[in-house]
C-alpha cells in the first residue's frame, strides 16, 4: 500500500514539472491534438480501380500536386475489386491518422449501400469525408465494327440477337452497370454484364472486340475515340458535354431517364484528427484548382468539383437515398 502511495506522489510531481499545457496533450484524446508536423512521412492513397483508369490518372495527377506542395511522397496503391468495396474496408480498418487515404465514388459511398446486402462497412459512419474532386457523365460507346451508327441503331441490333449483346462496365455497382440494366429494361433488350476490375481493361476488351458496348468515362475512351477504334452514341447526362458537343444525350437520342452523374471525392478513416482533415481539404482543393490540373482535366471532359467536408458528406447523405431507388428499381444485385 505504501508502494502504491509512493508511486502516485511521484506521478503528481511529475505531471506537475509537465505544465498544464503538456498535461492536457497527454490526456487530450488524438482527435483533439494539435498536429503541427503532419503529414511527417509518406501517405497511401487507395484507388479502387485498377490502374489506367479515369479515376487512377486523375488521382496520380491531382496527388502529385499535392505531394509537391506537402513536401511528402503519396503513394498511389491500386486495390480494385468488389465495386470499389475492398479498398472501402482497407481504408475502415486503417488508423485514423491521415496517412492512409481513398479515391471514393458514387458506388462505394451511395450505391453499394443499397446493392450490397452485406456490405461489411457503413458509407457514413466510417469514413470522414475530406474534399468532393471531379465529377462527369459517361458516354456509349461501341467498337469501329458496330453496326450501330446511334444508340437507337444499337438497341435494334440488340433485338436482332436472340441472345443479346455483352457490356462491359467498370465493376458491379459502377454507373456503367446500373446504366447498362435501366437502358435494358428500359428498352426490353437483352444485355450481358460483362464487369471488369477498373475501366481500362474494359476499353481495352472492347477495342479488340471482346464485347460490344460499354457506358465509359470519355476520359480513358477519347484516344480511342481518337484513333477511330471506338465509337460514342450518346452521352448519359442531363446535357451535351462541351468538349464533345456532337453528341447527344441518351433522352435526345430517344432514351431518357438513361443517366446517372459520377462522382469522386477524397476520404480518410473516421475518427481522422480534424486538423489533419483541414489540411488535406486545403491542399486538394488548391491542387484540384490550380491550372496545371485544369489543364488537364477540363478538354478530357470532367467537372472539377472541390468543396468542404462538409459539402462531401452533404452529397453522400443525398445519395445514398435517390442512388439507392435507383439500384431496388433497377433491380441490379452483385451478382449481375
């Protein structure tokens, strides 16, 4: 008992010789720490899609913006698979300190939640959202050998075959999956999902002709498109893009309600200490911002689109509700 006593004298003395601003950082929880030195070392940054993709090279561009400025490399960590739900749990069982970090999107943080009845992750409660980043439309796309010269003309071929026509889409979950369902029931054809790890290795299967449409991102399409490899139909978006204004959207082409906004936004582990978050909302913003980025981004056909932590969690709460009618009216599950 004396021990005990003994001991905690000398605890009081010590904590005392501290000064009370050092006492509360040792008993502040980590959220309530200052974090003067952060980021002090490399940072991971979780892309759900494999690499080459829309997301991954707006990633890589936008990181390198950032690295440069935080004096910090970001290390880009591709972990495709599961609509984007295995990076999703990486960066839930990561520790909320800002180092670890992800590419989120439409589906990880709205649609999953509806089409995953056992998602292992809840899209709010476990990540803290830092910055929305770009946002775009994706259009209909066909190899050179298609028949179909409009997205009318394609789904009269898909008539023509008792056994439909294959699409390809970025991973079960993605807006090309869903877009692909609601324009089959939509139309009666019958479409073949075809879901891949990413959206370049679908563009890459559809150039050679391995399946023959695809709702793609213009940003990984265009140097096909280019190259007369590819052809684009419409545009599944409330308006013509204005970098490709020839083509129509899916409701001129004679589709509507065939559309869906993409969108990306930047993520850490819930819990992250809200200085930390602060800081990485300012240096993405002002990379997504700078004319370097721009530069790049804008004639590729996205919207930049940065914003608080806020205005990101804002988006999701939004569309976890109206994604989510989209997918139990669909009726898409995984496993399509």
């Amino acid at each position: 008992m004396m021990t005990m006593i003994f001991g905690l004298k000398r605890t009081r003395h010590a904590l005392a010789a501290l000064g009370t601003s050092a006492l509360f950082a040792i008993l502040a929880p980590p959220s309530a720490q200052a974090q003067p030195d952060y980021p002090s070392r490399a940072i991971t940054l979780l892309v759900p899609f494999a690499a080459g993709g829309s997301s991954d090279v707006v990633m890589r561009l936008v990181s390198a913006k950032v690295a440069e400025s935080v004096k910090q490399t970001i290390v880009i960590e591709n972990r495709p698979g599961g609509g984007g739900n295995v990076a999703a749990l990486a960066l839930k069982n990561a520790p909320p300190d800002g180092y670890t970090l992800m590419m989120g999107h439409t589906g990880t943080h709205a649609i999953n939640a509806t089409l995953y009845p056992d998602l292992k992750f809840d899209p709010i409660k476990d990540f803290q959202p830092i910055t929305a980043l770009i946002s775009f439309n994706n259009i209909l796309v066909v190899p050179e050998a298609s028949p179909a010269k409009t997205a009318a003309e394609l789904v009269a071929f898909a008539k023509s075959k008792p056994d439909g026509l294959t699409y390809g889409s970025q991973g079960v979950g993605a807006g090309g999956h869903l877009l692909g369902i609601i324009l089959a029931k939509q139309t009666g054809i019958k479409l073949v999902h075809v879901p891949y790890r990413g959206v370049a290795p679908a563009v890459t299967d559809m150039v050679a002709g391995r399946i023959d449409m695809m709702f793609s991102s213009y940003l990984t399409s265009s140097p096909h498109i280019k190259g007369g490899k590819l052809r684009m139909l419409a545009i599944a978006g409330a308006q013509r893009h204005p970098e490709i204004p020839q083509v129509p959207t899916m409701s001129e082409a004679g589709f509507p309600g065939v559309e869906m906004e993409q969108w990306f936004g930047l993520f850490a582990s819930a819990g992250t200490p809200d200085p930390i978050v602060r800081r990485l909302n300012r240096e993405f913003v002002a990379a997504l911002q700078s004319d370097d980025v721009k530069k790049v981004l804008l004639p590729q056909g996205s919207v930049i689109i940065p914003g608080t932590p806020e205005d990101l969690a804002a988006r999701i709460a939004r569309d976890v509700v109206a994604l989510g009618k989209v997918v139990k009216d669909s009726g898409a599950t995984p496993a399509e």
